[in-house]
C-alpha cells in the first residue's frame, strides 16, 4: 500500500503514529479517550484540530493522526508532553511533522479495547467481597454479603450466560475469570461475567496469567495423552500468539515464570535461563548488545521478586562433592549479579519472597558429609534493601511449611517436623519467629510453640491473624484420620495467641478473602460422600456463614488489586487504627440498623399480605353468610364483645365489666 507522506513544511502540525488501528465505527470512542488524555495534560487542542487518515476504503485507520496546533512553539510543546504517553497500554511517537519519517513505520500498537464492559465496578463496593464456586460444572458467583446491607447471608449474581467448565481460577487482580474445559480457556469479566476472551485449544495440560493482567501461557497436550506438546504465549488484548516453545518434557512445565510486572518471562533449560521481553517476545539483550541467553551452570531452580525485576536463581552440581551449591540474585534486564553466596551441601532449595521483596526466605534440605539425604533444614533470610544485603540462617529439623506474614512486621511461621521421645513417632510443631534487621536476626516469638497434626498455613493478607490447619488430600488420604481442624492465632505484644478453634470435616481448602477479615474452608464429596459444604468464619474464628451445597467441586475468593498506599501511609493507619475502628464501628451500626429496618418492613409487608390475601375475604364472607345463620338461630346474632369482656363473666366472682356498666346507665337513662 501507499502511503501518503505529507508535507514537512507544515511545521505547525504534530504527528502522533503508533496507535491502534480502528474501523470507523470506533472512531467516536476512540477520540474521545485521546481527547480525555489531552485534557489531562493540559494540552490546547479540541476535535476539530485533530484529523486522522483511514485506508482507501476508507475502514481501517493508518495508525497515526495529525493534531494542528496555533504554531510552532505550541506544536512543539504539544509533542513533548504526548511522546512516550501511553495510550491504553503502551506508549504514543509524538514528533514535529519535520520529523515524520522517523515515525512512519512505526509499529502500530495493541488493538485498544473499547469494550462497554465495567470491569472494575465491583471494586466499588467497600465491605462486600465476591466469590465463585463450582457446582457440577456449572459455575455460581456470590457476594458473602448483600451489598444492599438488607441481610448478612450470601447473595448470588445473576450471570449474562451459564458457564460451563472443568476448573477456574481468578487473575491476579481479580479483573478475569478464567474458565477452562476441553476447548480451551475462556475470560469472563463485567457485573454479570460476560465472555470476553476465547483461546481454543484441546486438552490444555495448564496455563498461567501475568500478574499485569495482559499476557498468558499455556501448555498444549499432544492429543489426548497427557504429554506436553508446546507452550504457547498469548497477549491478552489482541488474543494474539505472540511465541511458540515447541517439543517439551513434563519436567519442563514448571521452567517458565512471569516477573512481577508481566514485562519479562523467564525460561530455564540445562544451565541456561533464557529472559523473553513483552510483547515482542525476544531475548533480553546483552553487554554486546547480542540478544542471548543468560550462561548458569547447574541451573535447579529460580523464583522472581514480587516487587522488583530481580530473578533469585539456585544452582547445585550434580555431584554435591564436586563444589558447592550458589544462590545468585540477577537483576533484569542489566543481568547485574545483586548477590550470590555458596552454601555447602545444599540438596534442595525453596525460595520464598516476603510480598514487600526486601527479604527473602531460602528453605534448604541438607545432605551429611558421607552423601546420605537427611532431614535437617537449613533456613537462611536474606534482606536486600537499596542494593545492600544481609545474610543469617539457623539450622532446624525438617521444615515442611514456611509462610511469610504479609505485613511489614517481618514475622514468619513454620511448620516442621519433630520426634516425639515417648511415642517414637514423628509430629508438627507450629513456630512463629520475628525478623529483626540492622543487624539481620531472627528470634522465636513467645507463646508461638503448639503441637498440633497440622498441614498448612494461612496469614490474614492484613497480618497478625494466622490460620493452621490440617486439610484433606486426595491423593494421600489416610482412612480414620482427623481432617479440617482449624487453629486460629492472634500475635499481639509480641506474643502468639489462640483464639479459637473449629472443626469443618474433611475440608480440602481454605483461604482468606482479599480484605483479610473473613476465612473459608470447603469440602467436597471427592473423599467422602454428601460431604459438599463450605464456611465462612471472621479473623476471629467465629462461623458467620456455612451452608450445604451438592455436587460442589471448588469454592474461591475474587482477588482483589493490591493497595496504591505507600508502605509509610499503612504503617500511618496502623498508628490511628483505634480512630478507624470506631469509624467502622459506627459504619457497621448503621449499616445493621438499616438492615433491621428493612426487615421489619419486610416482615410487616408479608403480614398485610396475610390480612389482605387470607383474613379479608374470610372476614366479607363471614358478613355475607350473616343472614342465613340468623334464620338457622330464629333471632339476630349478638354483636361482638371483646375478649375481657368475655373473660369477666368466665370468673366465678359477681365481676362485671365496663361494657355491662355501661349498658345499665343508658337503660337508666
């Protein structure tokens, strides 16, 4: 195609080139978003100073537009505030029209969606979180609580259409629901869960989101046997493949891992990690400015930082006796070595980021010097923070559970593994300890030692309430054993403390909602028959809510987006939380008075509708048929007295009512 080069001496004009290209239905919503934009900046121009080229049929638009601006000073300051200004996701080329050339292969952007779709309006609703469970292979979506405040059961949402799948899973932000069955993943989003996305593809073996939202992967199966075929890398917006890995092993499905923004992914092979850039999905360049793989020996594992793009690698020779086991921390995409340290006779490693990225937990099995695997844990803690580090570790019986409190507090807990002496049989130990930095240490915290049969652990996403629990695995299911004891702790003044206890059998999941105020377990049929329920219980421990549900299969939480709070403004309303208690104190008074309100009217609404439906007409036949008993009796019917009336003239004492009295003064009279 030709395309038309204006003329360079019209020095007055902007170009703005890389934007989506559009069909001219969507010409009216797109002004109005990069006018919107324009305001924001502060910028002087209006619809009419706008004019952008469409193809010769005049269908499709050509990726950029021309912005006339008063003259050359204003044009110039007009293209330096939208230069590099994101338009939806990624950014504009904003240039004098002297320039044009170096804007008019540019590539245009991701196709902008201007769907009518609100997919962010249940975020608005401030107390009442949503949930979706699977029921058969039908899916159900709940608020926990009615958002109207009128009751404090469950309110299911009416869906645009019924979803149908396999299994599902919420993104991380909560934006999509991401449904999967035989034909491949499908993304709902909206008030009513309206289909947005379609991917197709048979027997997909597994799949993971970017934690942006904008990009997924997913494994292919060859067939119907359950072997890996390929991986295949899509944009979310576009529906867009934008990589294929062909010909994978099954061990090769958990080698891939988004960073903490969705900008990079990471892909581990035989001493080589291999970092693809979204969304052009080539290899991050090198010193050379060569795009190349990163060379690590020994590669065994790696984990990304929740907050920084910082990849904490784990390498072990095949041959402990050979050398040494590292840790490396590489920053992307300079491939920086932050840090990197050796440990001796390190078997095995898990990495465990705090959500805060300063710290950084590593679970380490042991082997003894002879070469035989024990059961010692060596649990290290790392602290990074503005590119300086701190080290120190504790070596412990078997650790089977570690688990960060999500707060700033730096308190960790673990489940681990220890001998009991008197009935020579291993049991878990739950421990709370307390990081301490400047210099780097860790202490048990008081109170935090309890021996329970336990299997998880769960942190309130707001800190302090932590949950252990011992839950049902089908795959390891021991026939007489006790499962879905619940253990909830409270850690105040540096102590840890239990507040309660409960028992929801055979459950096989739990989790806390994104507010941290309600926690939920559910159990399924899978182990034990008509055993499908589900309960709901504050931080506390108390059950708010349970209920049976047949045929439930999952039962799960809607994310929500992490808090635009500074770590400084939270540790602030920390500080003031009495204030804001009292604030929600009230809130909630209101609130229930409100409810109590609307069900006394409810009540007082069915009564009148009992009166008028059921008492009425009896009341205007019984008047009816008036004259037709007076024939029966030969003589008119006594006139209704009232019930103390009745009762004065039952007592054996020469008692007369009112009523008699008063009957005797007339007849006087």
């Amino acid at each position: 195609m030709n395309i038309p080069k204006p003329s360079t001496a019209l020095s007055e004009y902007v170009v703005i080139a890389g934007l989506p290209v559009i069909t001219k239905d969507k010409e009216e919503p797109f002004f109005k978003v990069f006018l919107a934009i324009g305001t924001k900046l502060g910028l002087p121009y209006t619809r009419n100073d706008i004019t952008m080229p469409f193809d010769a049929e005049g269908q499709k638009s050509l990726s950029w537009l021309f912005i006339k601006c008063a003259d050359i000073k204003t044009a110039d300051a007009v293209s330096k505030k939208l230069h590099n200004v994101k338009f939806g996701k990624n950014p504009m080329k904003a240039v004098l029209m002297s320039d044009f050339d170096s804007v008019l292969n540019a590539t245009p952007i991701e196709q902008f969606s201007f769907s009518k779709v609100d997919l962010h309006k249940w975020m608005l609703e401030p107390i009442a979180q949503q949930y979706c469970m699977a029921v058969g292979k039908k899916l159900q979506l709940w608020w926990h609580t009615d958002p109207g405040r009128q009751s404090e059961d469950p309110v299911q949402i009416a869906l645009k259409e019924e979803i149908k799948c396999n299994d599902f899973s919420w993104t991380a932000k909560g934006t999509y629901l991401v449904a999967r069955d035989d034909d491949g993943l499908t993304l709902y989003g909206g008030p009513e869960m309206t289909k947005l996305k379609e991917f197709k593809h048979k027997q997909i073996a597994g799949y993971s989101v970017s934690n942006n939202e904008e990009y997924l992967y997913l494994f292919d199966c060859k067939g119907k046997s359950e072997l890996i075929n390929s991986m295949r890398v899509y944009s979310i917006s576009t529906e867009k493949e934008l990589r294929d890995f062909p010909t994978l092993t099954e061990e090769t499905r958990n080698s891939f891992g988004w960073s903490c923004d969705g900008k990079y992914l990471a892909k581990m092979s035989k001493d080589l990690l291999s970092v693809y850039e979204t969304p052009d999905m080539h290899m991050i360049l090198d010193s050379a400015k060569n795009r190349s793989s990163l060379k690590v020996d020994h590669i065994n594992c790696f984990n990304w930082s929740p907050t920084n793009n910082i990849v904490a690698i784990f390498r072990r020779p095949e041959r402990l006796e050979e050398g040494a086991s590292m840790i490396d921390l590489i920053e992307i995409p300079s491939r920086e070595k932050v840090y990197f340290k050796s440990i001796q006779l390190a078997e095995s490693c898990k990495f465990v980021w705090h959500p805060n990225g300063k710290l950084l937990a590593l679970v380490m099995t042991m082997k003894t010097p002879g070469g035989g695997l024990i059961k010692q844990t060596t649990l290290g803690i790392l602290h990074i923070e503005k590119r300086k580090t701190e080290y120190v570790e504790i070596d412990i019986s078997e650790v089977i559970v570690f688990e960060w409190e999500p707060t700033s507090d730096h308190h960790f807990a673990i489940l681990r593994m220890q001998k009991d002496q008197l009935m020579d049989m291993k049991e878990t130990v739950i421990e709370v300890f307390q990081v301490f930095t400047g210099p780097l240490r860790m202490a048990l915290i008081p109170g935090s030692s309890h021996t329970y049969a336990l299997s998880n652990i769960s942190w309130s996403p707001l800190g302090r309430f932590m949950v252990a629990s011992r839950l049902i695995d089908p795959k390891h299911y021991l026939a007489g054993a006790i499962y879905g004891m619940q253990y909830f702790f409270y850690i105040k003044d540096n102590r840890v403390h239990s507040v309660n206890t409960d028992t929801h059998d055979n459950a096989r999941g739990a989790a806390w909602d994104p507010s941290g105020r309600f926690y939920s377990t559910f159990s399924t049929s899978e182990v034990r028959k008509e055993n499908d329920s589900f309960n709901i219980y504050n931080c506390f421990g108390e059950v708010m809510y349970k209920d049976k549900v047949q045929g439930l299969l999952s039962w799960k939480w809607r994310q929500r987006p992490m808090t635009e709070l500074k770590p400084g403004a939270i540790e602030e309303i920390k500080k003031k939380l009495s204030e804001y208690t009292q604030r929600f104190k009230e809130s909630d008074k209101k609130a229930k008075d409100s409810m109590n309100m609307h069900i006394a009217a409810v009540k007082k609404a069915k009564l009148d509708k009992f009166l008028k439906t059921y008492l009425e007409p009896r009341f205007a036949k019984y008047a009816q048929e008036k004259p037709q008993r007076e024939k029966i009796l030969g003589h008119p019917e006594f006139e209704a007295v009232s019930y103390t009336h009745l009762r004065a003239h039952e007592t054996g004492r020469n008692l007369v009512c009112r009523l008699l009295l008063e009957k005797k003064k007339k007849k006087k009279k």
